[in-house]
C-alpha cells in the first residue's frame, strides 16, 4: 500500500466517525473531519503523480471515497433536514446512472477504467462545497442570514453542474457502447 493510497483509505475510514459524530448533533467534529477529507481530497492524486505512484487501486478508491463521503453527508444532511430531499434524489440518481452505465460497459466491452471529465470534476467540487457550507453554517462559522442567501444559488449551481455532467457520462457511455470492438 503506497502513501497516496493510504490517504485515500484514511478518507474512508473516517467516514462512519463523521457520520456518527453529525447524527449526534456534534457540529464542530463532523466539520472538521469533512475539511480533512475535502483537503486530502486533492492530496492523495499530487501524492500519487509526483511519487510515480498511480495504481489501478487508487484509481477505484479515490472515486469511491468522494462517493461515499459525499452519499453519506448528503443521507445524514438530509434526515436532519439541512439539506433539501430532492438534492440527494438528483445526485444519487446521477450517480446511480453512472454506476450502473459503467457496469454495463464493463461486462459488454470489459473497460474498467472510468476517466472522470472536468464537469464531473466540477460536480463533485460543487457537491463538496455545499456540504462544507452547511456544516460550516451548523457550526456556526456561517451566519444565519448569509447562509439562507446563498444557499439557494450554491443549490442551483451543484444541480446544473451534477445534472449536465451526468447527461456528459451518459452520451460518453453511449458513444463507448457503440463502438465497434476488434
């Protein structure tokens, strides 16, 4: 297990202490261990590129530590309604899209590999922010009138960008599938 690897899977692990700590109404803790993950977010890939240290591992995990990291936000967020329902329906709809249209790639032209677009990028980017924003606002560091006047833009923008990466995903999913193998 190389370093970047090992940040990836410490994003992991500290999932269930976050989502423990935010369902029991700990608003510092949860922030602080989010920040930790967003920051080493980037630092795992940097890690990774400047060590000659990519592996097909970190290329499953990285993703799915930014899956669930943000599902388990969005879920916790949303039972304790500082997140709209309808927000976690878009991003788990686009994510479940996704998952299932690479799964469907994988068994009919056996491609593993899912290179991530700058609007998927920009999506996840987005979908980090808002969390980190309302965490920030949980814990007091955001005022009341400031939060409620951004959050409906900050929404709009997660929204645009989850929805038109995904739609992105799907036509490049399509144009994979119709490829002829040889």
């Amino acid at each position: 297990m190389n370093l970047a690897n090992s940040i990836t899977l410490f994003r992991i692990l500290i999932i269930p202490v976050f989502i423990i700590l935010l369902l029991n109404h700990k608003p510092y803790l949860p922030f602080l261990l989010f920040s930790l993950a967003f920051a080493t977010d980037g630092l795992d890939g940097m890690v990774a590129r400047i060590q000659k240290q990519k592996t097909k591992l970190g290329s499953i995990l990285d993703p799915l530590a930014d899956k669930l990291l943000l599902a388990s936000a969005f879920i916790v967020l949303a039972i304790i309604k500082l997140i709209p329902l309808w927000a976690v329906i878009v991003v788990f709809g686009r994510d479940l899209i996704l998952v299932t249209g690479w799964y469907i790639i994988y068994i009919s032209k056996r491609i593993s590999t899912a290179i991530p677009t700058m609007l998927g990028k920009a999506a996840t980017v987005s979908q980090m922010t808002v969390v980190f924003l309302v965490l920030l606002y949980t814990s007091g560091y955001l005022a009341e009138g400031k939060w409620f006047m951004v959050r409906p833009l900050l929404l709009s923008i997660m929204m645009a960008f989850t929805v038109v990466s995904g739609m992105e995903y799907i036509l490049r999913g399509m144009r994979i599938m119709n490829q002829k193998t040889a």
